[in-house]
C-alpha cells in the first residue's frame, strides 16, 4: 500500500462514516440525484481498503459492500476526468465489472467526493439500463452534489467529534427540512421539462441555486457550533 492510500484510508476513517446507520439526508441526497438525472440508480459509496460501501442508495440496496473490483466507483476516484462517464458498457463491455454485467448496468456516471484536504474518500454515482450521455452541465451539477455530501460528512464529523450529538441532530434534521423543500420546487421544475433526457441547461441552473440553499444551512450550522 502507497503512502497516499494510507492518508486517504486515514481520511476516510476520520469521518466515522463506514457501516454507519441510515440517515435521511444522505438518502434525500440520493433520492434528489436520481430524479434530477431521470436514472434508476444513484449511490453515495466510500472506497475502502477491501471493499466499496453505500452509505445511501436508490435501485439498489442501501448498505451495501461490493468488494474492490465489483464496482466501477474505484475507477472513478482515480480517474483522470473530473467525472467518469461511460455512456454505454455495452459497446465496450470490457469497461465494466462482472457485477454490472450481472445487473445490466449500461450507463455510469461517478464523482468523487473530496475532502478539503483532497482525498477522494468515495463517490456520488449514477447508474442506468439505457446508453446516455452526461452533459457538461450535468456534470457541473452532479459535481455540486457530492459537494453537498462532503460539506454534510465534514458538519457530521464536527459535531460529533465535539460530543455534539444533539446539535448534529437539530442541523441534520434543518438541513433534511430544507432539501425537502427545494425537493418540491425541483419537481415542479423538472415537470415542466417533461423529463427531458439530457436535462436542459436552462432547469440545472436553478436547481443548482437550490442546492445551494441546503449547503448554507449546513455551513450556518457549523459555524455558530464553533
């Protein structure tokens, strides 16, 4: 093992978040994800030493761990691309694993989720049964997703590591109350598109200013804890 991957295993192992319970925030995130992108699946996963496991998931179970080579999220936190895209795994099958094959998974998308030290503890992932492209717009706001993953892990990790249980509680619970929220707008957004695949420009912009809404809550919380 490289000296890199033991600061970014040690990385990952400050956050406390392996094999940790369900929340609702990090399951809203995905649920939100999934419905933006008009795709089946959408995972928040952290690549470990041995294996690949999903914190919250839609279309597959949530809880799960894939070993290493079983998932194509470990692929994607060392890519060189900001974002790994493959359109259609079955025009280059060679590209997937045996697991995606087995579940008939053409398309992927995956993010890393980056600390603020830059390790890249895990992804934000889309997955799907049909070839499609991801835009560079839609990159740009899967990319802002898992940007809101990471500033919740590292409000998670600050109140609890201070034994402020309670408080993660209250601000993880805000942060949940206004996603909900935006969540409503968005859909009312997204129907006006008529779910058009890939999702117009002109929808991702306001979407991105709602996430932007929950990201102030959460570093609001933060910041009056300290």
């Amino acid at each position: 093992m490289t000296t890199d991957e033991r600061a970014r295993l040690a990385e990952l192992a400050s956050y406390d978040i392996l094999y940790s319970a369900q929340e609702k925030l990090f399951d809203n995130l995905v649920e939100l994800a999934a419905y933006i992108f008009s795709v089946p699946v959408a995972r928040i996963a952290f690549v470990h030493e041995r294996e690949v496991w999903h914190k919250a998931s839609v279309g597959m179970p949530a809880q799960e761990a894939l070993t290493l080579e079983q998932t194509l999220c470990t692929r994607a936190i060392v890519a060189d691309e900001p974002v790994l895209v493959y359109a259609d795994l079955a025009v280059e099958p060679a590209q997937g694993t045996a697991t995606a094959q087995e579940r008939h998974i053409r398309f992927y998308a995956g993010v890393p989720v980056r600390t603020p030290r830059g390790f890249k503890i895990g992804t934000v992932c889309l997955a799907g049964y049909e070839p499609r492209e991801l835009t560079a717009p839609e990159q740009d706001l899967l990319t802002q997703l898992a940007d809101l993953v990471m500033l919740s892990l590292e409000a998670r990790r600050q109140l609890l590591t201070r034994h402020q249980t309670e408080a993660w509680q209250q601000l993880r619970e805000e942060a949940e109350d206004t996603l909900h929220n935006q969540m409503a707008v968005v859909r009312y957004l997204k129907a006006r598109s008529e779910g058009l695949v890939p999702v117009p420009a002109e929808l991702l912009n306001p979407i991105a200013k709602r996430l932007e809404e929950v990201a102030l809550v959460l570093k609001g919380g933060m910041l009056s804890a300290r």
